[in-house]
C-alpha cells in the first residue's frame, strides 16, 4: 500500500536542508578574487600557531602547500588552520599527463572537499600557457623581479606566483612594491610568498603589502588669483584620496618650488614681466603623487619703468605640411630687449618659442587656419 504524500514532505524537506548546506558551505570557501597567500613549508608548518597573529588578518586570505613538500599529517594541520582562520587552503600537484591535464586536481578536489587545487608547473613559460587554456598553475620563482615576467599573461586560467620572503623584503622594498602592484592590477595574477618562518622578514613584507599605493585625484580648478611683479598667486580645487591628501607640491617651470596643506599658494622671487608654467600635485602620507595639473606662460606683473612694447614680428611665412605648419619671422626690436614671442592658432596660444620661429602641429590636412605671432620683453609689453 502506498503511503500517504504527507508521510514523504519531512523527508523531501530535509534532502532539500542537507543540499543548501553543503551549497552554502562550499560557496564560503570559493577561492577568494585575489590570492594574497603563505606557502606552508615542512620549516613552517610547525609555527603555524605562533604565526596566527600575523597570518589571520588582512589582506592575506589563504594558505598555500605543495603536496610533494608536506606529509599527509602536515597537510592536514595546515588545512585545519586555513579553515579556523576563514582562510582558503590551496594544495599545489604536477599539472599530469599531456592527455589529461587537470585530471590530478579534478580528483583532489573531488576527494578533499573545500580544498582548492592548482598545478605546479617548473617554469613561467608553461605556467603561462597553461593558464591561457583556462588551468589554474603556480610557479616558483626566483624573486619578486620575477613576477613582472607575468603582468601581460591573461586568459581563464590563474597564476600563483611563489615568491621566497627572503631575508629582508624592506632592502628590495621597490622590487616587492612592484610585484604587489602588478599582482593587484592582474585578474589572473596571485601572489604568494614563503619562508613564513623567518618572521621578521615576514612582518617586512606584509608592511610593504599593507602600504598604501593608491594615488591622490588629478588637482581641478587649478588657476591663477593674482600676480605682482614678482609673485603669482594659484588656487585649486581640493584632491581626494583613499587615505587621504598630506599635501600639494607646486613647480615653476618644472623645477620644485614649494608645498601647502591647503589649496592656495603663492609662487615668490619671480622676476617682473616673466612667464612661467606652474604645476601642482597632490601627494598622500605614503608618497603617492597624483597627476600634475598645470598653466602655461602664467606672467608677473610688468616692471616699472618700462612701458614701451616691442616691434611687431615682420615677413611672418608659413610652409604646410600634412598635419603642421612651420612658421618663421624676422626678429622684433625693443628699447630693452626682446625676451620671447606667442605663437597663436586662430586666436588660441599654442607656443611661446624664446626665438624667431615654431613649428605647430597636431593639424588637419586640407583645412585653413589663421597664424599669428606677437613680441614680448622682460617689462610684459606685447607687440600689436
């Protein structure tokens, strides 16, 4: 006699629990978007309880072994840890047979659940064609110089760098910084070192991974507020950064000339009726400097006494070419001394050559446009 639907529902319900729980569990345990990882080592392995204060906190989220470097008991006191720690627990195998690539972490995985498998492969060359056909690989490598020998390397696969800590990643700290950074801008590039043992030198490197490499926003607004004969005042909007702004620095013609927190600053000792181009940058506590906003030909104030204006530029030619016109004139005379010229594209400064002549590119072919040049001196005067 069939028995009655309701008697089957408590049993439907639970298969459908049992499931979602196993679902759940093995989605917490999803290989994290960027590895920052510890190689597990046989020297290692056995600090791994002294070592939790450095290895469980941000940003390093898994732990890495090689099979053939660790005993099955190791493996298991490795795992265990990497799991109290919410961390992921990645096992490095020889990548198999050429027809069965895959097939040895297919088969770990299937029997070590929550396990995450990747083939170790002896050079980047292969570990770089292998993760093109969409394999997850790991190589050691040399050092952290290494690593940029993967920073074009994209495809569906992934690459676990294995970086030696060293001695003292502080004294090669550029090295580290730029690896860090590569493997932090890389969808497919994971980082991670060994010799956790060493605990200085671990506690170098994770400083350099914690610092911050992000750099300011571009300054906006960035213009001039005033000018006397000898100093320009700028003003800018205010930069944002992740951290934080630490301040401006400012340069006159590409040379440092000072720093404020704020976001005004006075340009000083310049000379009257001189032009200037004037930079400033945001920089953050960590050294960062965002992108230069900059003003071209900014000029003081004309010096007194002078008010006479140059000789305009005379025999202005012009030769086109497909994308630029060379230009060239007859040199302007001034009571005091000519000290430049502006060059000007149908009305719109495009250069300021210190003598007769200038070439402006950037053109369109088959397409007129009106020149014009203008004499200065050291007072400010402009030709007409």
């Amino acid at each position: 006699m069939r028995a009655p639907a309701r008697q089957l529902l408590p049993f439907f319900l639970a298969a459908v629990a049992v499931v979602c729980a196993t679902a759940e569990d093995a989605s917490a345990r999803r290989l994290p978007a960027q590895v920052w990882g510890v190689e597990v080592t046989r020297p290692s392995v056995g600090e791994l309880t002294g070592l939790r204060a450095r290895l469980d906190e941000d940003p390093l989220n898994a732990l890495v072994a090689r099979r053939s470097a660790l005993t099955a008991a190791q493996l298991r006191r490795a795992r265990r840890a990497a799991r109290s720690w919410d961390h992921a627990f990645v096992v490095a195998l020889p990548p198999g047979r050429r027809g069965a690539r895959g097939a040895p972490c297919r088969a770990w995985e299937r029997r070590h659940s929550g396990d995450h498998c990747v083939h170790l492969v002896a050079s980047r060359r292969g570990a770089a064609r292998l993760a093109r056909r969409g394999l997850h690989v790991a190589v050691k490598l040399g050092g952290p110089r290494d690593v940029a020998a993967f920073r074009r390397v994209g495809g569906p696969g992934r690459i676990m760098a294995l970086v030696s800590v060293g001695a003292d990643p502080e004294a090669a700290a550029s090295l580290w910084i730029r690896a860090i950074t590569i493997a932090e801008s890389s969808r497919s590039l994971d980082l991670v070192v060994s010799g956790a043992e060493n605990e200085a030198a671990l506690d170098s490197y994770l400083k350099l991974l914690r610092r911050d490499r992000k750099a300011p926003s571009k300054p906006t607004g960035f213009v001039e507020t005033g000018d006397t004969t000898t100093t320009i005042s700028l003003a800018w909007q205010p930069s944002t950064d992740n951290v934080g702004v630490a301040e401006y620095r400012l340069y006159k013609d590409g040379a440092f000339a000072g720093s404020t927190q704020g976001t005004t600053f006075d340009a000083t000792g310049l000379g009257c009726g001189s032009a200037y181009d004037l930079e400033v940058e945001a920089r953050d506590a960590a050294g960062n400097a965002s992108p230069r906003a900059t003003m071209a030909d900014e000029t003081t104030d004309p010096c007194p006494g002078d008010t006479t204006a140059p000789a305009a530029p005379a025999s202005l030619t012009a030769v086109p070419a497909a994308t630029s016109v060379a230009l060239a004139w007859m040199p302007s005379s001034d009571e005091v001394g000519v000290t430049g010229y502006r060059v000007y594209r149908d009305g719109v400064l495009v250069g300021a050559p210190s003598s007769p002549g200038f070439t402006v590119t950037g053109l369109t072919c088959e397409t007129g446009y009106v020149f014009g040049v203008e004499a200065r001196d050291a007072a400010g005067n402009t030709s007409t």
